[in-house]
C-alpha cells in the first residue's frame, strides 16, 4: 500500500506543496516519509501480528474493570511513542505541526494492521482536540495535553440507550454543583446523573486516567430537562478526579462502567454502557459525578460537531483500510492457490496442470473491483484530508471554498468507504471460497470489523438525510456549484487525453446527479424528497468516486512520464479506474431514478401491509 | 411466514391440485396443512430457541472425537421424529408421498429456524435420495433405510483441499479390495485412500453410524489416476463397518476426522477433513477404508449431480430462510424502538414524543427491501420445487418442460437468495443500529451464517459459468425461449389488470436480457462470453425475480376477491413487488451493459498491474 499512499499524497494531491505555508515551513518530502515509514513499520511489527487475538479474546469485565488482552495494550502504546496522537498539533505542545493529510495517511497503516488501534486511538486525539479548540487553558493543560502524550486517553459520551441517532433525547442530566460551582479553576463544576452507551474505549487500564467528554442537558428552573438539541451542554468527567495543578486526587468519579457490548466485531475497542452518578462512588459524600462543562451552556452539540468532520473522514478512512487489508490478503491467495483450468476453444483439459486463480477472469474481476473501492475511498479521504489543510493554511477565499467543499463530501467521505469496502471485505471471502469462510484466514473478521462502519459516527440513513436535506440546499447550492465545477475542471482536462469517453460519462453523471437532486425537490416537501435519501447518498458517492478516481487517471499520465519504471503500477490505477466507469457509474441510474420521481413506495408503505 | 407459505402454496402454485395425480391420490389440502403445522411447530419449539447456542458452542474436537452442544443433538432428533427425513418416499418404504413443493415449504420453517438443522439433515436426505435411485436394492436396503429412518446420517465427500470447485483434480484413489472384490452383496469393495475437506456433518455420534458418499478415482492399469472429471466413480463409506444383513459389524471403519473447520457461521453443522485409509483403523489387517461402488465405474459425478437440482434449491431456499428470519427480527424490533421524529414543513419538534421507526420512511424501505428479497427467493425455491413435482408427476411434454426450465433455473435459485437474502441480513442489521452490531440480537449470527451460500454448493462464480456457459446454450437455447414465453405469458396477463406498467417493464427486461445473451457469444469465443459471467447472472436473476413477483402479484388479485379480509395481507406482496420493479430492476442495465459488450477489463487486467 506504501507506494499507492506515496502517489496520492505527492503525485496526485502535491502535499509537498502545504511545505510553502508558515505551518508546515519545517517539513518537507522527507520529513514527511519519516513519519509514514515509522508509522508503516510499527504498524506492521506491532500491531498486525496481534489483530486475531485482539478478535479472539475481547475485552471481559471482571470485578467491575474492563480487562483487555496484553496486546491490545502493547499496541496502543506502541503508537503513542510514534508521538501521533499529538502529530498536528504545535511544535510547543508537543506536536509535530503536520498537515492533515499526511496525518491521515500515517494512521491509514494503522487502521489496516487492526482497526482496534487505528480507530480507539482516533477517538483520544479527537478528544483532546476539540478541548484544545473549544476548552478554557487550564482545561487544555489539566486534560487536552494528557491526551495528546498518551498518558491518558479519552470517550464521546453521546448516545444513551434511548437516543441514538436522535441525541436531542438524551436524559443524563447536569446540575450545578453547589454555589460556588461557577468558580472552580477547572470550569462551571455539575453533578452529572445519566446512562450513556456504545462508549468506546469508555473503561479500561491501559492509562491512569480517562477523559470522558458526556453530552447532557441542564433541566430548567422547573426541574425539566429542555426539550431538543438546544438544550444540551457539553462536560469534561474524569474517570479519576483530579486536582486544579492537574494532578490526580486519588479519589475516583461517580462512573461506572454498567457493561460491556459483545459485539460482531471491532473488539479491540472495547464498548460499554456507563453510569454517571448513580453514587457507587460517591464525591464529596454524596452521588453525582463531577463535571466541568465546556464551552456556553447548550453549545455542547456545535462543540461536538466542530470536530466531527475530521472524524467522520477517519471512519471512512479505517472503512477503506480494513477493505485493504482483505484485498492484500485475497491478492496475495489469488497469486498462489491452484484451481481450474482456462476454458479454451476446444473446453478444459485435463491434462495440463491447474492455474494459480488470478489467471480466471471471474477472480480478476473480483480483485478488481476491491482494488477499485479500497483505493478509491483511501483517495477520496486523503482528498478530503487536503481540503482540511487548505481550510486551515490556504489564503481566505480558497480556505472558505476548501471548507464548503468538504462540507458537502463529508457525509460522502464516511458512507461510500463504509459501504463499498465491506462489499470489498466479502469480495475477499469469495477469492478465498472455503477457505474464507473459516478462522484460519484473516477476511473473515475483515469483514465482521467493517460492518460497523454504516451505523457509527451517524448511520447510512443519517448521512443521507445530512447529505440531501442539509448539504446540497445549503447557501442556495453552493457546495454542490462547487463540486460541480471541480468535477467539471477534472472532465475537461480528461477531454484532451485518451480518457476523453470518461471524461463525457463523469459529466453526463453530473448532469443526472444535478437534476435528481432539482427534482427531488421540486415540490418542497421535505417527506417527498427525503423518502429516498439513501438511494441518492448511493447515487452521489458513486459519482464523487468516479470523479476521483479519473482525476486520479490524470495524475499517472505525468507520474508515467517522470517514472516510466512505475508504468505496471500507474497502469493498475488507470484499468481500476476503467472498472469504475464501466462496472460502477451506470449504477447510478436506478438509484436517481428513485430519487427523481420522488418515488412513493416505501414512504406510501403501511405497517399493517407488513403481514408475514 | 405460515400465511405467505400458505399463500404462494395454494393460491399461487395450486399445490393441492397435485392430488389429481396418482402418486399423491390420498393426500389433500388438509393432509398438506398439517404436515406444515407440525413443522412449523417442531421448528418454533425445539429449533428455535437453541439456534444461538449452537453458535456459541461450536462443535469440538475431543480425543479424536466431534462433540456438539446437547442442543443440537436434540434439535436433530425432533426433525427426525417429524418423518421429514423420508417425506417424499414411498409409504412402502416409511414415506408420506409429499410433493417436493411441499416437503420444502416444510422444510423452510427449519432452516428459519435454525440452519444447523435444516442444512445438515437435508445432506441426509440427499445421500438416501442418491442411493434409492442410484443405489443396488442391497444398497437401498442397507444404507439409504436407515438415513429415511434417522438412525444413521449421511455425508457426500466431494471437495479436496487442493479440489474445491474443480472436482476434476480429486487424488482421493479407490481399488479393488482382492479378487472376489466385485462379489460383495454389497456392491463392488474398493480400498479408499485421501482426504476430503469441508465435510459436513463428516463426524459426530447423534447416530449410531455416518454413510459418507465418496468421489473418488479409481487408478488405470499403470496405477496413475485418470485425469478429469469422466474418471472419477462414487463410492459408499460407512463410518462402521455393516455386515450383509445391514447389521453393525462392530468394527470401525478406516475413515478418521482429522480437523473441523472453525467457522464464521453455520456452526450448527460440523465442518471436518476427513482422512480415508490412513491406517489408523486398519480393515481386515491393513490400511485402507472399505468403500462400495454405486453404479458404474466413472459414472461418479453423473450419479452425484442427479441430485444437486434439488440440493441447490434448498441451498437457495435456506438462504431465503436465514433472511426472512433476519427480516421478521428486524420488523418486530422497527415495530417497538422509539427513535427521532417525522420531519415536518416546520422541522423536527422536539417537543412531541418521538415515533416507533416504523414510521421512518428509510425504516420502511430497508423492511420493503428485504421483504422483496426474502419473500421473493422463497417464491422461487417453491416455484422450482413445483417444478420437480411436475417432472415426476405430470404427463410427457409438461415433465419435460418442468425439466427444461428446472435445469435452467437451478443456478438462479441457488445463486439469487444467497446474494441478496445476505443483503437482506445486512439491511437486518442496518435497522437496528448499534444493537444489531451486538449478539444481544439475533441478526448479527443471521448475516454470519447466510454468508456461506454464496461459496458451498458451488461458488458463484460456478453457478454464473454454469448458466452462461451452459444453461442457457444448451439445446439451442431451447430453456431459455421455454422461460421467455413463461414471462411472456406473464407481462401479457399483467396488460389486463392495474399491473399493465410491470408487465411493459419485464417484458423490455427480459428483451434486454435475451439480446445481452446473443451478444456475448457473438464472437462464440467462451473466454470472451464468459468473463462477465456473473454480473450476466445477477441481471437473470433479477429479471426471474421480477417475474415471479408479478406473477405473486397477480395471483393476489384473484385471491382478494375470495377472501376480502386478507386485502392488507395481499397489498404488502404487490407493494413489495412494485418495490422490485422500481428499485431493483433497473439494476439489470449496468450488468448486461458489460455482457453485451464483452467488456474486456477484467480479462486484460494482468497480474502485475495488481500492485499496491
């Protein structure tokens, strides 16, 4: 995967470029190598060896602690020392000031070696992040730096049993906690009491503290909980309590860990159900964990949601790894097990010695069409990744259209891996027959880790909602003009190589996309137009792939001339790219002609017709 | 499912009018009604409630010996006191007589139920089936009785671990055992040596004695094993030896279990390697396990794939199974689980309680989808059951016909569940968010288990060579325009009723359908025909699938008429067919586009562009 990561990033997105910005001005080529080819190889020696057993003996709750596997935690804190959880940020915090994108390419080697590491890790750095943006300084200090040195790692506390994807539900309530609650060094100090589940990473004792971030609503001057998303405050609760200089009391929080999610998969992160201040820990003598609140009472949901951009393109982006890891695993079966003969002229004959399965164009075309999905979602994140940088360091008007852009591609950038890379996942199973099928092989628990990827971080039904109801209307359809013109640019540029055919398809797509979305709400009725989002999300993300991947064509037209060594390779990334248009594209059409009509069915279908 | 078994049964398929035939004189409607009443019982009461536990403990290798959880034992044991072992045999030989159409709409409750069950006792069946038309009356009395019987169970032993789907390659050698070897009442004694792999059921002690029906090759008078399929024979392998009275000899048998095979799912059915003749259990002093040859020498795989018609719509109908029981978990939970509001003109008002999920449009369509997938290949498997009934019962020219069509329909009814019945499972775990991905729910095991259809019994790949390559070729395409002027007939009773739009779209379907078939053996080269064999067996199954649904839809016309109060009932299946024709047909265009263009990009793809 090393040289398609390297071609992305400096052939095709010219990260080396981001060099010439005050930020990034101590870096270069090499400095950004080092980083990949340390995170590559710890990946590789530390990590990968470990990702059965991490599936195979998931994380138990014994005694009230949630127990995990020593090389889980062995993992974990091999990738602290390589220092990324602080990558991006400040040289004087610690960090390392690299851009975004090679951020996320660097952890892309971890989130194919075993998404436990990759994705529990994600969670910590985002934490300390969003504390670095939206907490107060001695919040930063006392529980953003911790985080970013790997001393103690962090959860999103957002979803309760209740409320999943509608958060403007949740229960866990925050109350102020005595007079003097607005003056404690750490922040607005609140009893919190509620239940909160799905917490990855919510227990364990890989570190000596843990930083939980808990969305909870202050009840009002009658007692009440406000009801919808405006109501909700966002709270720093530390697993251990800890002291105004940041040192831990030795006093525990009233959490506690309620359980464990055995799950189908992803069990290197260990899930669980939380309660807060049921009094098995009592503070100061009485139930209620301590919490600091962050940010302006009911600012919680835009504080989360600042950095929910960033994680959602590393949901889709550890969706593509683990897709990647199962199309290396069945590539590297297909080069070696024997089965079958070619069907000649004259039938099959038996006598001649069986050929390796790669040789059968079914198995091709299997490979083929993983490779196409894998790299395609690894490109559009680290396309979307760039967008980031550009956000942060681009001169004003190009960082606002970065942000607009992507915007509208997140939902994009977190449905389309999570989807087509699973596909690619059971495509692996099918190479290996058998074989797949059992434990012995590594795609089959590829697969199991993947499917996780459509319901987290916000469901396939949710980012369709985002994408439809929210993304291309806003600003009167700015975000898609924009994408429109980018994928215009990429057509046009196609139209004077021999990928001119491409070129007219990708913007006869456009145009159908464009359309589809103009009907689909052409009688403004919400219901109507968002009864077939997911179709359109589908629809939409096949388009931007197919953008992506004839940009990418683009670039191994001048990476072949400058390398001609490379062209086995460049020519892999350009017969991927035909799959997509020829195997892929026309896909779109049943799914926008869905959305076009505002097609009824499934809207007009009524419970009691669903008699079995 | 009762009523919709009941529905496409009776008023669909017109089951009871098999009674008119002679072979099932004395049976009714009602004698048919209560063999599914105490399937369907059998199934909810003693399958069901241990189809998690029996994933949970999987079968165990313990001193040489495969153990499995009590559950499964007794699960076993109640399907064979049903008699379902010996359905459609002769009340001479124990049968009930049942039509095929009946015995599988009975047998469908099982594999919902739990397919460790249905799967595995169908082997069963099929080795008996095998062995009464194949078989020596000797042969029938000693090793097919007792498997009608369930005293004994059965195993076919094809696969290899260097042969899977190329059974031409087996190494497993037969010879004759002395010179009197073709003097055994038995049937002609062979010495069998090899190893066989993925053998079902291969090892247990639920029954006194396995009969392991054996490809194997018998060697030339150079000791060589002749090349390809035409040499290879069958033989019977019974784990204990039996005398000629069929009585148990008291000796083993030289056949030991040298693995089990841990899989992803199915766990129900114990997956072993089987080594023959290793000399572990020597046989009258020396290595070598006794086999007895059914029918001639080479006429193995012949007397194997009698059956596999029938083998491979069970295959397809357990994966209907497996999604529809995935589908009614889904439903009853999207029934309960309050979540989120309707968007209305005005937003969300949070203020108001939040809705069941049901009431979500993308809820409602990931239910309407699986229930066009589900109901739709349960539809089928009945539909080519009837099929094997009109073969076996009907005069001349109609059998014929039923055999014609069931040959060409055979790789769709085996192929088109397992793919998109998967899907159902997925869509299963898709609606219950979060709790889906755990194993508090049933759906996740659903999703594992239904995963193995698409690569046992033939690959897909297999099934898609098989029609492309053969089915639809053979006999100058005569099974191709028998099932054309099937549809035909369809689409032109549709023209009659409210369902005029179906037929114009099935029949431009299958018109695209048949050119796409002419154009890619345009060139009559098979490698260029065949290298987009599968996604050519995607589009046929999704035109077949249309087909059938219209068809259902029509026959519910009619049935409304008779029984007013069954109009929900009814409305669901024509919903769920207009749902096929404006969601899933259109899908048919981008498959045939690649067929008929003999697109070359999966066949030019070469090893070396693979790089990653």
């Amino acid at each position: 995967m090393r040289a398609t990561v390297d071609f992305f990033l400096f052939d095709w997105l010219a990260a080396e470029r981001l060099v010439s910005r005050a930020r990034y001005a101590d870096h270069s080529r090499s400095t950004f190598s080092e980083v990949l080819d340390t995170c590559e190889r710890v990946a590789r020696d530390k990590v990968a060896p470990y990702n059965r057993e991490v599936d195979t003996h998931e994380p138990q709750l014994v005694d009230g602690r949630v127990v995990l596997p020593q090389s889980s935690v062995d993992a974990a804190m091999a990738y602290v020392r390589t220092g990324m959880l602080a990558a991006a940020q400040d040289y004087a915090d610690g960090g390392m000031q690299l851009p975004c994108v090679v951020e996320m390419a660097a952890n892309a080697f971890y989130a194919k070696a075993g998404i436990g590491v990759g994705g529990g890790m994600m969670l910590t750095s985002a934490n300390a992040n969003l504390l670095r943006v939206h907490g107060s300084d001695a919040q930063r200090r006392t529980f953003a730096n911790p985080q970013f040195a790997g001393r103690w790692f962090g959860t999103m506390c957002l979803s309760e049993p209740q409320a999943g994807s509608s958060l403007s539900d949740i229960m866990t309530r925050a109350e102020p906690d005595g007079g003097d609650y607005e003056s404690d060094a750490l922040g607005p100090r609140y009893r919190i009491h509620g239940h909160k589940m799905w917490i990855s990473n919510g227990d364990h004792e890989v570190t000596e503290n843990i930083v939980h971030l808990v969305l909870a609503k202050i009840p009002g001057s009658d007692g009440r909980l406000p009801p919808g998303a405006s109501g909700i405050s966002l709270f720093i609760v530390p697993k251990h309590l800890v002291a105004a200089n940041g040192q831990l009391s030795g006093a525990r929080n009233d959490v506690v860990v309620a359980g464990l999610n055995h799950k189908l998969g992803y069990r290197g992160v260990p899930n669980t159900v939380l309660n807060f201040g049921e009094g098995r820990y009592p503070v100061a003598g009485r139930a209620g964990a301590l919490g600091y609140r962050v940010g302006a009472a009911g600012d919680g949901l835009r504080c989360m949601f600042h950095m929910m951009n960033e994680a959602r393109i590393a949901v889709g982006l550890g969706a593509a790894m683990i897709g990647y890891a199962g199309f290396e695993a069945s590539l590297a079966y297909a080069r070696e097990r024997r089965q079958g003969r070619p069907a000649g002229p004259g039938g099959k004959d038996p006598t001649q010695p069986s050929v390796r399965i790669i040789e059968h164009a079914d198995v091709r075309r299997m490979l083929l069409a993983q490779k196409a999905y894998v790299e395609g979602g690894l490109a559009l994140a680290l396309y979307c990744a760039r967008l980031v940088d550009e956000q942060r360091s681009a001169e004003r008007p190009a960082a606002e259209k970065a942000a607009l852009l992507l915007e509208l591609l997140t939902p994009i950038a977190k449905s389309w891996p999570s989807e087509w890379c699973l596909e690619a996942n059971s495509l692996a199973i099918q190479v290996l027959g058998g074989y797949g099928y059992t434990r012995d092989f590594p795609v089959e628990q590829l697969w199991r880790d993947n499917r996780l990827n459509m319901i987290h971080e916000g469901t396939h039904g949710i980012q369709a909602i985002d994408l439809l109801g929210r993304k291309v209307t806003m600003r009167d359809g700015a975000g898609l003009a924009l994408l429109a013109a980018r994928i215009e640019a990429t057509a046009s540029a196609a139209a004077a190589t021999s990928f001119q055919r491409e070129g007219a398809a990708l913007r006869a797509a456009l145009g159908r996309l464009v359309a589809a979305t103009r009907e689909a709400w052409a009688t403004k009725v919400p219901e109507e137009a968002l009864a077939n989002a997911t179709p359109y999300l589908q629809a939409f993300g096949h388009v931007v792939i197919a953008w992506i991947w004839l940009d990418v064509a683009l670039a191994t037209l001048s990476a072949e001339k400058a390398v001609p060594a490379a062209a086995d390779f460049l020519q892999g990334k350009r017969q991927a790219m035909r799959y997509f248009f020829e195997f892929e594209l026309g896909k779109i059409d049943p799914w926008l002609a869905v959305v076009a009509s505002r097609n009824p069915v499934c809207r007009e279908m009524r419970e009691e017709w669903f008699q079995t």
